[in-house]
C-alpha cells in the first residue's frame, strides 16, 4: 500500500509538469499560428496594394494607348496633306510649262492675254500650295514629335507594368516557398 500512495503521490506531481509542459507547447503553437495568420495578412495587404497599382497602371496604359493612336491618326493625316499639297505643286508646275509652250506657239493676242493670266494665276496658286506644303510639314514635324512623347510614356507605363508583374511573380514564388516550407515542418 505504500508503494501504492508513493506512486500516486508521483503521478499527482508530475501531472502538473506535464500539464505546464502542455500548455508551453500549445502556447508556442498557438504564437507560432498567429505569427503564420499576421506574415500571411502581410502579404495579402500588399498583394492587394500591388492589385490596384496593377489596375491603375492597366487604366493608364490604355488610355495612353488612345492617345498614341490618336498621335498616329494625326502624323498620317499631315503626312497625307503634304503629299496631296507636293502632288498638287507637281500638278501645277507640269500644267505652267504646257500653258508656257502653248503661248510660245500661239500668235493670237486675245489667246495670249488669256494664258498669261492663266499663267498668273497658276504663280498665286504655287505660291499657295508652297506655303500650305510648308505648314504640312510642320505641322507633320510636330505630329511626329508629338508622337514620340506619347510613345515614349506609353513605353514608361509598359515598362512599370512589367515591373509590377515581375514583383507580382516574385511575390507568388516566396508565398510558394514560404507554403512548402510550413508543410515540411
């Protein structure tokens, strides 16, 4: 019966021990838990900051996109103007020597006094289309300088994209690694 009481007296005194070293490791289980749920809310807060960077960066991207095709749109309609203006001068030039051949040839004075005004007139419009060409193509230089900033933003936005992305993909490797490290454990 002794030997009953001293094992029962050792069993009510390690109890205690056993149940404080139960508690110790619910304890640090339980720390080591919220540590997971806070490293985890972490990353959650900036995986969602980097999200709606991600979709301000997408809205920007295609609005500049519009831009640079509304860029594009107006170097082409410049292009085309001065091509049509160069055309029409070339038009003109090539109508003046007929109209200077046919006066050479012709002897009668009403004929001649009506090509000469014609030839005048041909000058007026020259002069015209010299300085509307001229406008086309500055105009043309600055469609196409305007053009090379909008394209140069747009590349910018591209380029902060793709940052993002690859910030997005690292983000999801450590996320991965740190998922496989936590099931090893």
């Amino acid at each position: 019966m002794r030997a009953f009481s001293v094992f029962l007296a050792s069993v009510l005194l390690s109890c205690p021990s056993a149940m404080s070293q139960s508690s110790t490791t619910d304890a640090s289980t339980l720390h080591a838990i919220l540590d997971e749920v806070h490293k985890l809310r972490q990353d959650l807060q900036v995986t969602a900051a980097t999200v709606q960077r991600a979709q301000i960066l997408l809205y920007r991207l295609r609005i500049q996109m519009e831009v640079v095709t509304q860029a594009t749109q107006r170097l082409d309609e410049a292009k085309m103007m001065a091509a049509q203006a160069k055309s029409y001068q070339t038009n003109l030039a090539n109508y003046k020597q007929q109209q200077q051949e046919f006066l050479e040839r012709t002897q009668d004075p009403e004929a001649r006094k009506r090509i000469e005004a014609q030839l005048e007139s041909i000058r007026n419009q020259t002069e015209q289309m010299q300085n509307q060409e001229s406008e086309a193509q500055a105009k043309e230089a600055e469609c196409a300088n305007q053009l090379r900033i909008d394209q140069g933003q747009l590349d910018q936005l591209q380029e902060q994209l793709d940052r993002l992305d690859r910030k997005l993909e690292s983000a999801l490797k450590q996320t991965g690694q740190s998922i496989e490290m936590t099931a090893q454990r």
